[in-house]
C-alpha cells in the first residue's frame, strides 16, 4: 500500500488563507480530515509575522510530519501574499485550475498553492482567490450548466459548464451592508449594534421582494430606510433586516440577470446565518436551492488539489 493510503496518518495538510482568518486541516490519504486548526492569523498578520512562520507553528501544534506537503488556496497567493500564484484565464476546467498550483520556492517541505481566476473581458473586468477551490468541492455534475451563488464580503456568482468555468461575477454585498451602516446617513437608522438579521424577518422578506420585483434597482430605495425610522418609528434591528433584505435582494435579482438563470437549481455555497439569508431571498425569486456547506466545500477542493499535483494518490489508482 502506498503511504499515500496509510489510514489515520496524515497525507496532506490543507490551507485556507484568508485576509483575517486561516483554517488548517490535516489530510489522510483517503481524503479524510484527522485534525483542524482556525486562527486569526490571515494574510494581515502573516505580512507581519511571516507565512512560513505561523504555517510551521499551526504545523508543530497539530504534530504534524516534518516532510508533510501543504496545499494552499485563498489569498496566501494574492499579489500582497507570501507567492504570487498567477490567475488562470476562465473559461477554464476546473482540474486544470487546481492543477496549476504554484511551488512555494526556498521551502523544506512542498508547499503549493492554488492559482486565482481572472476573466479578462474589457466590460467586465473580474477576479477571485479561494472561490475557485469551494467551487472544485462542490459535488458539480461533470456534464450539464450550473450557475453557482457564493455570497460574502464580495459575493460572487458563477458559471460553470461541463466542468469549466466560463465566467462569474462579483457583487459586494456584504460590504456594501458594512459601508452603507457605518458611513452613511444609514447609521442613523441601524444605530451601532443592531442584532443580526434573520431570514425569517418580516421586514428582511419584504424588502428583498422590493429589490427583486424592481429588477435589483435598490439605490432609490435605500434613503426610505432613513426616512421610514423617522415616519413610521422603524426600529433599528428591522432597519438592519430592510437593509439585507434590499441588497441580497438587488444581487439577486442583477446576477440572474446577467447570467440568464433559467429552471436549473441555483447552487448555493454557504454556510450559517448567510446560508439562511440567501436560501430564503433565492426562495422568494422562485428558485429551486441546493445548499452545498461552504467550509466543507473548501476543504474538499482543496483535497482535490492535493490529488491533481500529485501530493495525495486519486482514489481506486494502483497502489
């Protein structure tokens, strides 16, 4: 048996770097996570304190082997990251993306890490980092169009056919939410603090259909938040729902637009109190949903990597 296949014995260690957080898992030979680590020691610290540094220290506390490789996706390989790893020009498969992963050079160990996207179109200019690994674990059909939801700080939507990636997105809703609370006339209405938003909020589930029944044309609306807290007492936790409701309901409405979302399922990859937003405004624009758990789609593609460079033995090759 190829040491590769050792059960309960690490094989791989997987990395999700973001710009705040990363996340460490080590990897069997058979795919399988033995242990996991999260930290806030993302892109930000690590400029600081060094990438090799704090990837050795999460390495020593979870014991891992010395020679043990490392395969990387997020923005540990953006321009301000420890390597550069070059964008891949979509459209592109998705197995050719994870295959371009980029050598770490001056290591002891073999560290990789998983290239971007970029879509070069002059109108439509667009990039991402980290996106492309969940993207990979998601469970896509081979064959057959899927038009794939991924919200966040900058939510992105994407289009993949039979297996390549053809083009995408990107809508900042969740910063959009965090600019327009904290520094606009907004701030007045959603006070300092408001609770966080729930999909089952009347005035979340109202608002979202507003956006969606006025084509995402959420600009008009949004100085009704302020005026509806001083005319009719809206409180600041439903001003906060009116606001998320609005802009989820606006990226919605705009990227099915753009993309030409027809009777195919929406492929929403999210986890948590997110995943419950934008699986309730997906509902309400009258599409079908299936969920795919953001942190373990990550985590799947980024073993899928490992397997496309070589660092872990595919599943059913000779031992």
């Amino acid at each position: 048996m190829s040491p590769g296949f050792a059960s309960n014995a690490p094989a791989v260690a997987a990395v999700d770097w973001g710009t705040t957080r990363m996340r460490v898992w080590l990897i069997d030979g058979q795919g399988k996570m033995l242990a996991e680590r999260r930290g806030d020691d993302g892109l930000i610290t690590a400029q600081q304190k060094g990438f090799a540094t704090i990837l050795e220290g999460h390495l020593a506390a979870m014991g891992a082997p010395e020679a043990l490789p490392v395969i990387i996706c997020g923005m540990a390989g953006s321009r301000q990251g420890w390597l550069e790893a070059p964008y891949v020009t979509v459209p592109a498969p998705l197995s050719a993306i994870l295959g371009g992963a980029a050598k770490v050079p001056g290591q002891s160990r073999d560290i990789r890490i998983v290239p971007g996207l970029a879509q070069r179109l002059a109108d439509a200019p667009d990039v991402m980092r980290g996106e492309e690994t969940q993207l990979a674990g998601a469970g896509l059909p081979a064959r057959g169009r899927q038009l794939v939801c991924m919200p966040g700080t900058h939510s992105k939507w994407v289009l993949v056919e039979d297996g390549a990636v053809v083009g995408f997105g990107t809508w900042p809703t969740g910063e959009l939410f965090s600019v327009l609370a904290a520094h606009s006339i907004l701030r007045h209405s959603l006070g300092e603090h408001p609770k966080p938003v729930t999909s089952d909020n009347p005035f979340f589930r109202r608002w979202c259909e507003t956006a969606l029944g006025e084509g995402g044309d959420v600009t008009s609306r949004l100085f009704s938040i302020r005026a509806a807290g001083l005319l009719q007492d809206l409180k600041a936790d439903d001003a906060a729902a009116c606001l998320s409701g609005l802009l989820i309901g606006g990226e919605i409405a705009s990227a099915s637009r753009r993309h030409g979302a027809g009777a195919e399922p929406v492929v929403l990859v999210a986890s948590g109190a997110l995943a419950a937003l934008y699986q309730a405004a997906l509902g309400l624009a009258g599409f079908e949903v299936r969920t795919v758990d953001a942190d373990e789609a990550v985590r799947a593609g980024l073993v899928e990597a490992a397997r496309e460079n070589g660092m872990i033995a595919r599943i059913g090759a000779a031992r």
